[in-house]
C-alpha cells in the first residue's frame, strides 16, 4: 500500500468519528491563522506591522462574522452557502480597499503588475485578511457548530 492510499484511508476513518472531525477543523483552522497572520507576513517586528496586522485581520473578521450572520440568521441561507459568500464578500471587500490604497499613492501606472503587489505589501495584507477569514470561521464553528438549528428568520426573531 502506498503513502497516498494510507492517508486517503486516515483521512476517512477521521471524517466519519465526529470528534476527530472537530479536532482536525480546529486544528487546521487556529494552524492557518498562525500561520497566515503571523509566520508569513511577519506582523509582530514592529509597531508598524503590528497595526498593519490589526487593521486587515479585524476588518476581515467583522465583514466575515457580520455577513455570514445576516446571511445565515437573518436570510436563512445555508450554512455552505453562507460560508462561501461571506468568504467572497470578505476578500472582494479586501481587494477593493487594496485598490484605492495603492491608487491613493499615485503608483499605479508606474509598475508592472508583480512589482506593485511586492512594493505595496500586498501579499502581507492578503495573508493578514486570510487569517482574519479563518478566525471568524473558527469562532462559528467552535461557538455556533451545531447549536443553530432553526431559521431565525422564520421564528420570528428579526
């Protein structure tokens, strides 16, 4: 039996007990953030970065929380679909202030398209953002995983 095999088959056999499910989730997720919000863009050397840090990773994870409530609570959406919108809105969100970020520097049309993301920091404030998504996912799950079982909107709620 080969490597890939065997990992297909631990894979399974942790897929079908929920609790090992649940571990490998959280695990995965509290592994991204640390990762993508502070091994790779190296938010805490300084004071600047540490800000930086703050403002990407707390944007995402209040446009996250926010709309994958109101999508899920309010509209009664599924709780996939909420997920893959929130998820979509958070990074289109993120996009668009990068934009006018780099737009208000005046810098835009004197770069390629590859130096600008190196010279803006970019790729840092995605991984800021993208850890700031897997927080907000991981507080859904850890606090509301299979507790929220009614529509909020059809029991009257809002």
């Amino acid at each position: 039996m080969d490597l890939g095999m065997l990992l297909c088959k631990l894979f399974k056999s942790l897929m079908k007990n929920k609790t090992h499910s649940k571990r490998l989730l959280i695990f995965s997720l509290v592994s991204g953030i640390i990762c993508f919000g502070f091994i790779l863009p190296d938010s805490m050397s300084d004071h600047n970065k540490i800000l930086h840090f703050s403002a990407h990773f707390g944007m995402s994870f209040l446009l996250l929380s926010i709309s994958y409530a109101f999508l899920n609570l309010k509209w009664g959406l599924h709780r996939t679909g909420s997920h893959i919108i929130s998820i979509a809105f958070t990074l289109f969100i993120g996009c668009i202030y990068k934009y006018a970020e780099i737009a208000s520097q005046g810098i835009i049309n004197s770069f390629s398209f590859g130096q600008l993301m190196n010279l803006t920091g970019c790729y840092a404030s995605i991984s800021q953002n993208i850890a700031g998504i897997l927080a907000g996912i991981f507080i859904i799950h850890y606090f509301f995983g299979n507790e929220i079982k009614t529509n909020a909107a059809s029991s009257g709620i809002w």
